[in-house]
C-alpha cells in the first residue's frame, strides 16, 4: 500500500510540473488557504519568529508579514515541482542575475564558496546557475528520509548539471578535483548544534549559526561570496540575485568574521523582505550556552 501511495503522488508530482504558470499558482493559493488558514501549520512558530524578530512592530503588521509569507511559502513549494519541466528558456527569463563577479573568477580559474539563507526560491536559484554559470555548481544539502522522493527531487535538482552533495560529506567533496572551476554553496541558516555553533545576534535575538562554512572556505583558500534572491514584488514567481563579496583570503579573516558577515547581510535582506524567508522553522529552538569558548565567538580584531 506504501508503494502505491508514493507511485501516485510522483504522477501526481510529474502532472503538475507539466501545468501552465497560472494554473501552478491557483493551485498554490489553494494549498495555502488548506494548510495554513484551515490547518494552521506551524502559525505559532511563524507568529513567534515574527514577533521576536520585529519586536518593534505592531501586532497588525506581524499577521500582514505572516499572511505574505504564507503566500511565498506555497508559491515555493509549486515553483520547485514545477521545475522538473521548466525550459531553460524560461528559468533564464525568471531570474534576473549579474554574474559579472563570477565570470571574473572563472576567467581567473577559481573556485568559489558561495553562502545563502532560506531566502526566496534557492531551488529555482540552484537550476539557474548550472544553466547560466561556467562554474561547475555544487550544492549541500540535506538528504530526504523517502529514498523514493530523494531520487524525485534530486533528479530535478541535478537536470542542468548541479552536483548535489550531501551534509556529511561536504568537507570530504569540497576538496576534491574538478575539471573545471566550481562553486561550492551552502545554505547555512538552519539551526545548529549549539555546543558547537558560533553564537552572534541576529534578528534581535542570540543566535546560533553553522561553522562549515569558514571550516571549508580556509581549506579551499578560495573567495567567499554572500548570495541573495530577492522576489520581484511586480511579478510573481520572478526573482532578482546578488552576490557580495565577503572575502579574497579567508585564511586571513579572522575567527568567525565570514559567518558574520553572511549573517548581517542576511539580516538586511530579511528586513527589506520580510516575507521572502523561511519563518516556519524553528531557528530559535536552542539557547546559548554559558561560557562559551573564544572558538564560538566573533576574533576581536
């Protein structure tokens, strides 16, 4: 009976990335009237990040950020199923993107590390890339517990090229040869263990954020660039990115510095968009420990 249930919802998968925009997202608009206004999901956790995260505001324009990012959220969800049909054509045409920085590094054969958060639709981002980019794309991320819907999802994600690799063995394939220059990115806004995260605000409250990033960014040597996709608020389901640059020499940058970095970047994004991040997670769920060692903290220059 397992088996049956999960053939059917990948025909069912398969069916809708073959539907038109519009009809992807009348079925986004009711997805989300049915898990968010009638199922509620998550709502005390989005309300809560909200609230603490913009204690300033007031309780009306916390609901209006909320109800936004419902929207996103369900919109993400379609977009990314959707992409196991989309055309290069068109996912050239949905992302406005200069990558003037990054053509300038594979003139100069070098890798990259490239940070992001949960901001926009990253999927849609990663496909891009491996369409768009001379760079060899190769992503982290975490494995899905159905082996069934891990192969669906990573077949969509790998169609253009992307390498996808998972979590644990990040460090182990960040120093491995390529044949070609390649990006190596990682969304590093989840919540970590906190006995070994470095401990920064963000968003108003203590926060802790992976170390892998610096970990593999010093043994690359390689430069470290902030990654942003912004919605374009006039078109739905279109998104404009960025990079900035963190740092030519990160085993120069003091302990820390790049994490902190990415995550005040991240936060002024967040404050521009509020709508546009990932507010169902529970990012708070840990608290700071007592006396944390220098390791954990941001290297007084």
């Amino acid at each position: 009976m397992k088996a049956f249930f999960t053939h059917l919802s990948l025909n069912v998968l398969n069916a809708i990335s073959r539907l038109s925009w519009a009809k992807i997202y009348k079925l986004s608009d009711i997805f989300r009237f049915l898990i968010f206004d009638i199922g509620q999901y998550r709502k005390k956790v989005v309300l809560s990040n909200l609230r603490n995260s913009f204690p300033t505001y007031d309780e009306q324009s916390i609901q209006a950020i909320a109800g936004k990012f419902y929207r996103n959220f369900t919109d993400i969800i379609f977009e990314t199923i959707k992409l196991k049909s989309i055309s290069r054509e068109e996912l050239l045409a949905r992302i406005d993107l200069d990558v003037a920085i990054l053509d300038y590094y594979y003139e100069k054969n070098q890798n990259l590390v490239v940070v992001a958060g949960h901001l926009g639709n990253w999927e849609m981002l990663n496909l891009f890339g491996s369409v768009r980019l001379s760079h060899q794309m190769v992503v982290v991320y975490h494995e899905l517990q159905n082996d069934v819907f891990e192969d669906w999802f990573k077949n969509v994600r790998t169609r253009f090229g992307t390498e996808m690799v998972t979590m644990k063995e990040a460090i182990s394939k960040a120093m491995q040869p390529r044949d070609r220059p390649f990006i190596f990115i990682l969304i590093n806004d989840q919540s970590p263990v906190p006995e070994k995260a470095f401990w920064t605000k963000f968003l108003n409250q203590d926060t802790g954020v992976f170390r892998g990033v610096e970990l593999i960014a010093r043994r690359l040597n390689s430069p470290v660039l902030y990654m942003a996709v912004l919605k374009n608020e006039a078109k739905r389901g279109f998104y404009k990115g960025y990079f900035k640059l963190i740092t030519e020499s990160p085993k120069q940058a003091p302990n820390n510095s790049i994490l902190q970095a990415q995550i005040g970047f991240l936060e002024q994004d967040i404050i521009h968009q509020p709508e546009n991040w990932l507010w169902s997670h529970k990012r708070w769920k840990h608290k700071k420990p007592e006396n944390l060692p220098q390791s954990q903290l941001l290297q007084e220059i």
